[in-house]
C-alpha cells in the first residue's frame, strides 16, 4: 500500500509504502525506543531464571552417589536394597552418624578421607565395604591388607568360600588388587600371581569385617545387571539392616598441605559470575548505544577528480614513493596503449612494447625501458618518464590515426 507523506519542514510531498511509514514512526517515537530496554532485560532475567531452574531439577550426577541416575551412580542398587528390607542413610559427617556394631558402612571414595575421617571410621565398630582404598586408608582400617600393582585378568570365579563372592560368581572386578598377610583372610577372583593377590579380600580387624574391593564397577548403575554384579553389591551391603552409605566431604587442609584455590571456594560458587555476566551483558544492550534505520542523504562536500588526483600525487611525493607512482604512470599508460594497439588484455607490458615499437618506429628497447624499465631515481627522472609516457602514446594515436586514413 503507497501511502503521501508530508514533510511538516520542506513541505515535501514523497510517496512512500506503509512499512516504510511505519518504521520511520517507530524511529521517530523515542518513548518505543525507551520501552525497547526495559522489555528486553526483563526476557533476559526471565531467561537466566528458567536457565537456573532446569539445572536446579536436573538429575544428580556423581561416581557412587546413592541419589544419582547417571551410569556411575548407585540409585538402583540403593532401590533394591530398600526394597529389601535395608534401611539405606547416605552420610558426609560420620560423627553425627550413628555408626556402632550391627551396621554397615559404604566408603564410596576412601581416598578422601582425611586423617581424622580415618580415625573416626577405626573407631566405630561397624563393618567396614572399602572401594578401591588407597594405602593410607589400609593402614588405618585394615592393617594386614596391601595393595598389589599387578594388571588383572578378565573375570574369574571367585575361588574363595566367602558367601557374598560364592552367590556372585564371576563379576566386574578389574580395578585394583590386594595383597593380605592374615592366614584367615578371603581372598576372592585372585589375579593368578605368586603373592595371592585378589580383587577382594575381607579381613578380620579389631572385631568387625573390613572388605576391601578393587572396583567400584559392580555398585554402579550401568553394569548392575551384568555377570553377578548385583549379587555380590547385595551381599556385602545388605548383611545387616541398617547401611551407611558413607560420602566423605573434602576436609580442610591440613598442616603443610597445599590446595587449589577452587577448592577454597564454596560448591555452586560458578554461578554467581555466570550470573554476573548475564546481568552485565543486559545492561550492555540496554544503555548500549544502537543504531537507528538508515537514512539516505546527500554528501555534503563534492572532491573534483582532479583534487583527489593532486592529493595522491602530494601523498606519493611526501613519502618519497617514486617507484608506486612511476607503476602507476605506466600501467596507466600500458592500458591505454593496449586498447589502442589491439594488444589483448593481459599480454603484459613486453608485448605492448614491441607492438608499440611496430607501429611507431621507436627502438623497442627504447619503448621497453619507458614502458617496463628500472624506477626513477629522483623527482626529475619521474617527471622525465612522465613527458616519455606522454610522447608515446600520442605518437601511437597518430601513427593510428595515419594507419586508419591510409585504409
């Protein structure tokens, strides 16, 4: 649709569709453009906080957590032992726990605990599941147990008479292997070397039942369902009704241990300079400054070629560059030469030269050197080549121009 415009200033009649009209009204109305800011940062809030939501209900994700699906989780195995009758109480702080005789209790990670962590776990008097512990932790929970660098085969039948390994079979053990000096120790799925080394061994130490596994494999949700896995996770965490399901939390560091400077920082603390972000890069296109529809107009000031011509030259000459300007001279002139000659395009200056040379009767090496010969030296040999330049190509025109008269 053409709708008339009036300009209330000239007036000026133009003609002008109505899309045009409207956005020229939206360019022209500053109270839009003011409401464009507030509008867009909130989407940006609203945005951020749907963001943060989503990640909030997202599901857990960890190695051995008991509330995680993921494939390293243990929310399936936890599931079945609920269901069983075993009450499952994840903990972080073992001493606010009550964790005596009768009980069980699941080190997901041992090689986190600290030195105080380890005491606690030696004095608590509950049975003991070790998943792949590191030396420290042996020492301090099953004294008679080492670890034994050996590579490990594929999985074997348990060969031992411990019940738990008896009604699993073979399983996915294929992390760590053990080593043990006490005569009435199970040493389950050994590895076949001279030292009995063994994917599991279950020791007796200060009265209760320290079980030391190289693999968290079987406790996982990705592989519960295969081989015995689920049998031997059963056994050994359902033995007794109550199961504390053990989650060390990274302690302080201790006197002459280094940390990272993450590890000073609160869990969640990314959040805040994501935050942060979002809110600067609001703001940003908020106050920013933005550029409003394009606008046609006429240039204010005119440059006659001939000016612009001069200023190049001055350029040129400020800088000393002869050699660009004698360049410039002869492509200009090997151009003009060539149209004029019939020389094709692209021949090169060589062959405008002796085309040249042709039809004026210069020397060719003469008409070579003006057209494609060494830069001038000083400002006189530019304004020499210059006055050649010129005096070939008008002998050209008229040699032409007699060639022409002549057929």
């Amino acid at each position: 649709m053409i709708e008339t415009v009036i300009d209330g200033d000239s007036g000026r009649v133009e003609a002008a569709s109505s899309g045009e009209h409207a956005d020229r009204a939206f360019a022209a109305n500053p109270r839009r453009r003011r409401r464009r800011g507030p509008v867009l940062v909130g989407a940006l809030v609203l945005a951020a906080a749907l963001l943060v939501a989503l990640v909030g209900v997202a599901p857990r994700t960890g190695e051995l957590r008991p509330d995680a699906a993921s494939p390293e989780g243990s929310m399936a195995l936890v599931r079945v032992l609920e269901g069983r009758g075993v009450r499952v109480t994840p903990v972080t702080d073992l001493d606010a726990a009550d964790a005596g005789p009768g009980r069980t209790v699941f080190v997901a990670r041992p090689a986190q605990l600290s030195t105080r962590q380890r005491d606690a776990l030696a004095a608590s008097g509950a049975d003991l599941v070790l998943v792949r512990p590191d030396e420290r932790t042996l020492t301090a929970l099953a004294r008679r147990v080492a670890i034994e660098p050996v590579e490990l085969p594929e999985p074997a039948a348990p060969a031992c008479a411990l019940r738990a390994a008896v009604l699993a079979g073979p399983v996915d053990l294929a992390g760590a292997a053990y080593t043990t000096t006490d005569p009435l120790a199970a040493r389950c799925y050994p590895t076949g070397t001279p030292s009995g080394a063994a994917s599991l061994v279950a020791v007796r130490d200060r009265g209760r039942t320290v079980t030391v596994v190289g693999d968290a494999t079987p406790f996982t949700n990705d592989a519960l369902d295969e081989r015995g896995n689920a049998a031997l996770a059963l056994a050994l965490l359902g033995a007794h009704p109550e199961l504390l399901w053990y989650l060390p939390v990274p302690p302080p560091a201790e006197p002459g241990q280094e940390q990272a400077p993450t590890e000073l920082l609160p869990p969640g603390w990314l959040w805040g300079p994501v935050q942060l972000l979002v809110a600067g890069l609001a703001v940003a296109l908020w106050r920013g400054r933005r550029l409003g529809p394009v606008v046609a107009e006429d240039l204010p000031v005119v440059v006659p070629a001939g000016e612009t011509v001069r200023g190049r030259a001055r350029l040129y000459r400020r800088a000393g560059a002869r050699d660009r300007a004698a360049a410039a001279l002869r492509d200009d002139a090997t151009r003009d030469l060539a149209t004029r000659l019939g020389v094709p395009r692209g021949a090169g200056a060589p062959a405008v030269a002796d085309a040249a040379a042709a039809r004026t009767g210069w020397p060719a090496a003469r008409v070579a050197d003006v057209l494609d010969g060494p830069p001038p030296a000083d400002d006189a040999g530019l304004v020499a080549l210059a006055d050649e330049l010129d005096r070939l190509r008008a002998t050209v025109r008229e040699a032409s121009g007699a060639t022409g008269a002549g057929a």
